[in-house]
C-alpha cells in the first residue's frame, strides 16, 4: 500500500508524503500493526493535507485552511447504499448549503473530480463540511476506510479539495 501511496503523492506538484508503520498493544499481549500514510499537497499558495490510517481505527481525514477569502458554509455526506436502492434520487452524495449557487458549484465538484463515481462504485462514506472560527475557514473530510478502492478515492478527494480552491 505504500508504494500506491507514494505514487498517488507523486502524480501531483508540491505533494510530500510520508509514511509510518507501527504496532500498538492489543488484547491478550498480542501487536496490532497500524500503518499511517499521509499526502500533504500544496496549491496556490494553500496546504491540502491527507492522513489515512489502516490497522486500528481504518479511518482517514483530509483538512485545508482557508484564509482571507470568501467562502460558504457547507456540508457534504452520504446517502445509505441500501436506502439508495429505493430511492428516485442518482447521486450517492447530499450536498447542503444556503448559498443555492455555491451548492451548485459544489454538485459539479463532486462530479468532476469523481467523488460521486467513488461513493457509487464503493462504500465509500465521506463526511465533508466546512467552518469558520477565528478569521478562518476549515473545510474538513472525515471517511471510513472499509472500502477496496482506497487510493481512487484519496486522488478523488484531494482533486475535490484543489477545485474548491479554484472556484475561491
């Protein structure tokens, strides 16, 4: 998994990446291997950073920082795979925002940068939402990563987050 991380880091400019493979304790005396890797990309001057880890809690996150701009509220998740099943609606993930414009925006991001392709094509569950504290925006993705198709979705979310950097 390393290495598909490492190339995924190198397919983009200014991307750094690192990886740490570590035991923690576990039941019965017994070490349960975790593995982290993380793809910090920087564009246009901002810093999109990527932590996935896979052993313990499989959990990944993806942060960004947004300051001195003008920016909307918004909060991305997903539908319930079974649920979808019946329902009329084809996309996989809900997008809520006030701003009807930016929410379109945000439902062609999605689109573009494949996240919708990903959450269908996988179980793959984001939670994206952004908040404003402290003269800043952050725009922070949580996901799970129970899911086979790990590093589409990694090269999804981190195209999804230099869109959303465009569209500022």
């Amino acid at each position: 998994m390393e290495n598909e991380y490492k190339a995924l880091a190198d397919s983009y400019e200014n991307a750094l990446f690192s990886f740490t493979d570590y035991k923690v304790g576990g039941v019965g005396g017994s070490k349960l291997p975790i593995s982290e890797y993380i793809i910090e990309v920087t564009y246009k001057n901002m810093t999109i950073k990527m932590r996935n880890e896979l052993g313990n809690y499989n959990l990944g996150t993806v942060d960004l920082i947004l300051s001195n701009c003008n920016f909307h509220s918004f909060e991305i998740t997903s539908r319930n795979h079974f649920m979808s099943l019946f329902s009329r609606k084809k996309e996989m993930l809900k997008i809520s925002c006030n701003n009807l414009s930016f929410r379109n925006t945000l439902q062609e991001t999605v689109i573009n940068c494949g996240l919708e392709k990903i959450a269908k094509q996988n179980a793959f569950e984001p939670h994206i939402e952004s908040n404003y504290s402290d003269g800043k925006w952050k725009v922070a993705s949580k996901y799970h990563l129970e899911f086979e198709d790990k590093i589409g979705a990694a090269k999804a979310l981190i195209d999804f987050y230099k869109l959303l950097i465009d569209s500022i």
